[in-house]
C-alpha cells in the first residue's frame, strides 16, 4: 500500500518566503510525487529532471542577487492551482515553470528535438502547442481552476482580461527562448501561446519552458548531463535579466 505523501498545501507552507534580496522569481519545477510527468532515456523522469534544474537555476540567480522560491523542494505532489496560489500569495515579480517535452509514439520521439517556451492563452498556436498542453494539463486542475459552470474558454478570456500581468508574459516567453537557445545551441520549436492551468490566474508574468525532449535518444541524454543543464540554466538566467531590464526600461520616465 502507497504511503501518503505530505500534503501539498503543508509543503507549500514550508518553503522560505525570501532567499535574499533583489528582483523576486518564482521557478516551478513540474509534475513531482505521484504525477511522474514524461519518462525519458535510461529512465529518467521528468519530475526528477525539472527538480533538478530548478536548483541549479536558484543557485545561479541567487549569487545573481536575485530572491528565487520552488513552488516544490522534493518529491511531492503540489496541484497546478496551489502553485498559482502559492506564487501570487508571494507577489514575485515572474513566475517560470519548468518541464521537459515528449512525444506519444517511439519513431515521433526520434525526431522531435529542441525547446519551446510558452506563454498563456485562450487558444493553441498549433497542433504541437496543443499536444504539449493537453500533456502538460493531465494532473486534474481544471475543476479546481476553474469557477463552476464556466467554461474554459471564458475562464481564460476573463483571467487574461484581468490581470495587467498577462501583457508581459509574451515577452518573458521570447526574452527566455531567444538565451536558452543562444546558450544551448538546441533546436527552436519557437514561442508558442496554449491554455496552460499553470499559467492560468498568475498575478506576474508568466512563462513555461519546455527544456527539451526527454526521450529523444540525443537530446535525452543531454538533458542529464551538468555541462549542457548549466549552459540552460546561463541561457534562463540570462532571459530573466533581459526581460527585467527592458521592462524596466519601458516604465523609466522620459526626459
């Protein structure tokens, strides 16, 4: 019999509310305890991947002087509307998700390689940025996030006419895609818009990255090894600063 993992809103509760000082980000790193997420070369799973990651990319923008929280610090399932909760309840200045991609059949997993950075919306930019949605929303968030009687469609219409936020996220996507692919050197799948339920009720600019594919018999590989995670986590970091800046200098008064 399965033993029960802590309950998320207790691990939630647990984690720091600041690491330092200077701009504050959110990194939520995706799926964890029962909800593995893909399963990749050599039986790598995405949970662990994302987890992984995401301390390597707190450790590189904390010596950056930023303030970095995890939405998870372990193995432990935390449902996609508590991760929004548990960032908005922290007023971060952006909140970046953290996943690895896959494909559905062995001879797609073979050819499908690279990394894509998404943004939300009411409507997939395409039939890939469907399947990644539909794969990434498995977890049963959408009762939770979303007021009874309502739609989807008209969730997100409202949420994105809501929150003032939701006009930076678009950036943030194409600051963090344009330095993970300069760092990495890995295949542009581009910068695409979905109905992501992570991204869905975010009061701050929000982006999901999807690092790579877990289980392409190349890049999988590559998504383990410390040289190529830290050359992605230069890469994020480098985006979050651009995207800061330029957003700092928009709102600078003109002279």
């Amino acid at each position: 019999m399965r033993r029960s993992s802590i309950p998320a809103l207790l691990a939630l509760a647990l984690l720091p509310l600041t690491a330092g000082a200077g701009p504050f980000v959110v990194l939520d790193p995706g799926h964890g305890g029962i909800h593995e997420g893909a399963m990749g070369v050599g039986g790598v799973m995405e949970k662990s991947l994302a987890l992984e990651f995401a301390f390597k990319a707190k450790a590189t923008l904390e010596k950056a002087g930023f303030t970095v929280v995890l939405t998870r610090d372990r193995d432990v399932h935390v449902k996609l509307v508590e991760r929004v909760a548990f960032s908005n309840g922290r007023r971060p200045d952006l909140f970046i998700s953290l996943h690895c991609n896959s494909m559905p059949t062995r001879a797609l997993r073979e050819r499908f390689a690279g990394i894509q950075t998404f943004f939300l919306s009411a409507d997939s930019s395409g039939e890939e940025a469907k399947r990644t949605a539909l794969r990434e929303n498995t977890e049963g968030a959408q009762a939770a996030a979303q007021p009874q009687g309502e739609d989807t469609l008209a969730f997100i219409l409202k949420d994105l006419a809501r929150s003032e936020a939701h006009q930076d996220s678009s950036r943030l996507a194409a600051a963090l895609h344009a330095r993970l692919l300069e760092a990495s050197g890995a295949e542009d799948r581009g910068v695409q818009q979905a109905p992501l339920f992570v991204l869905m009720g975010m009061d701050a600019p929000a982006a999901l990255v999807e690092l790579g594919f877990i289980a392409h018999p190349e890049e999988g590989k590559r998504l383990q090894e410390a040289p190529y995670q830290q050359k992605l986590v230069d890469g994020l970091v480098a985006g979050v600063k651009d995207f800061l800046q330029a957003r700092a200098r928009a709102a600078a008064p003109v002279h």
